[in-house]
C-alpha cells in the first residue's frame, strides 16, 4: 500500500486491483458506506449508523450475526449499534428496548474527510427521520452527529448529541460493540477490577465489585459496571481475532454481555450457537440519566485499538 496519498496514482497505475480495493471511501451502495486506511476497512449501514465490520490486515474484529436483518426490518444484531434516547427498557417511557436511533435511517453528511493518518465519515440524526410512531413516543427536538474514523489500526466512534428544543431532556446513551470471538470461554475482559456493577441476571440485580483481574464468560452474562475511570484501559483479550482495547471519553460506564445458551436460542435473528462466537463489551453514560438545556450538546466515544 501507499504510504502517502499523494502516492496513490502512482501506486494505481502500477496495481489496478489494490487499488479498487483501497478506495477510502465507497457510497456507491445507497444502504451502507464502505471505509479503507491502508490495511483496514469499516462497514457502516445508514439504517441505524451501524458499523457492521471492521477489519485490520483481513482479520474481522466485530461480531455479526448470520441472521441479522440488514433490510432495515429490524435493529441489525452486531455491530456497533447505538443507543438513545435512553438504554433498556425504562418505566417512564414506552420506546422499544434501547430506543430509536438503532431503528431510524440516518443521513451521510458531506464531505467524508480523508488524510494520510485517518479516513472518517459523519452521519446525522434528526427528529423527522425517526419512523413516526416512535418519535411520537419521544417528542424532543434533537440534532445527534455520529462520526466515524478509521486509521491502520484504530477506529473511533463518536456521538455528539444537541438539544435543539426549547426545553430541557434527559437520555442515555451507549455504544453496544460486539466483538467476534473464536469460543467465548477463552475470552477476558480486563480494567474492570474494583468497579462496582449491577448483576442483571442475578435475582434482585444485586450489587457487587469486580474482584477478577478479567472477566470471564461461564454463563450467561448481563453487568452493567458504573463509574468506570475514563483513563482505566478496557481490554477484550482472548478472542482469537487479536486483542483490542477500548478507550473511552466521556463514557463511565461499561456493559459485558453474552445471552448464553437459552437466551440464544430465544432470539429469532441470532444462531442458536452464536453466543460462543461473540462477547458485548459496551462503553456508555447509561447509569445516570444526562440532562441537556436548550442548545446545550453532549460529546461521547471510544476508540478500538488493536493491541
């Protein structure tokens, strides 16, 4: 590959194949985005701004299932989806499970931005792309930006959220990864040590502290881990697609989750064996609900690192 791209006509004419396959950005399929950066590639589908690939050096980092719905039927299962307004299901609002950003088609904003360092394309989400019956269900005035940036070995995810209503609202929000694994019982989940989480699948959600220096999945696994030091290194070791690590701004908390077998095959779009071949480390503010004034905005990411 080109080390530079003042290089690249020169590298095309010489290797025309590569080259095609290089192209930093491809929109030509209206349903998805295509990014590369030297040896690595990210797939995003505008319904949801879901990132449904990405890989580095051919080898696939991000988990998608055989049965997942990429017709915009459904919320994709994989990926990066996003979460809003508000993670879950919650008592004081009827939105569907995660809410309606993962459901809704978003817009590609112009120009995608391509350096020599870093290849990345914007999305936007507003009120009126939201399928009526939800937006109904949450009638605020909004403006989120989703960003996506992929260089040789990162990719940072990123969502800004602007409050463009007259009054203030509240929300959640979460980036739900799925990382692709080689048989979940060898994967770790380290940089949760201390961090008190809730134990969804215990009885009662009890609370606890993380004693183990990785967790492990032996079961089915639902914690949601609060107050995680933004600084502290989230690291997903084991999968045998590589090691990543997970670097946070401005989201504290972190879910770990594997449906296991019961829940697997309980999922009409998830291969009952699939729970073996994935693991949700999700970085998000989804303990706390975020508060917005009028014209205020809210910045959330993560960047995946390949360690």
């Amino acid at each position: 590959m080109p080390g530079k791209f003042m290089n690249r006509k020169a590298f095309c004419i010489f290797n025309l194949t590569l080259c095609v396959f290089a192209k930093p950005v491809d929109a030509s399929n209206p349903a998805k985005v295509l990014l590369s950066h030297g040896n690595a590639s990210v797939e995003i589908y505008l319904f949801g701004a879901t990132v449904t690939s990405w890989k580095v050096g051919g080898v696939e980092k991000i988990f998608l299932s055989k049965k997942a719905h990429l017709d915009g039927s459904k919320a994709i299962r994989g990926g990066i989806p996003l979460v809003f307004p508000h993670f879950g299901t919650i008592p004081t609002s009827t939105l569907p499970q995660h809410g309606f950003a993962r459901v809704s088609t978003w817009s590609r904003l112009d120009p995608p931005s391509e350096t020599e360092t870093a290849t990345s394309v914007a999305f936007t989400l507003s009120p009126r792309a939201v399928p009526a019956a939800l937006a109904a269900k949450w009638p605020h005035a909004f403006r989120l930006t989703y960003t996506v940036t992929l260089t040789t070995d990162t990719l940072t995810t990123t969502l800004k959220v602007e409050n463009t209503a007259d009054v203030a609202w509240e929300f959640t929000s979460l980036l739900h990864t799925y990382f692709a694994t080689r048989g979940v019982a060898h994967v770790g989940v380290k940089g949760l040590e201390g961090a008190s989480f809730v134990d969804k699948v215990a009885e009662g959600a009890p609370r606890a502290v993380e004693s183990r220096t990785a967790v492990i999945v032996a079961g089915e696994v639902d914690r949601v881990y609060e107050g995680v030091d933004d600084k502290a290194e989230v690291t997903v070791t084991g999968t045998g697609h590589g090691d990543v690590v997970v670097h946070r701004t401005n989201l504290p908390d972190v879910v770990v989750w594997n449906p296991w077998t019961d829940k697997a095959k309980a999922m009409a779009d998830f291969g009952d064996d699939e729970f073996d071949n994935m693991i949700c480390v999700e970085a998000g503010s989804v303990a706390k609900f975020i508060s917005l004034q009028p014209g205020e905005t809210w910045t959330g990411g993560q960047t995946l690192k390949t360690a």
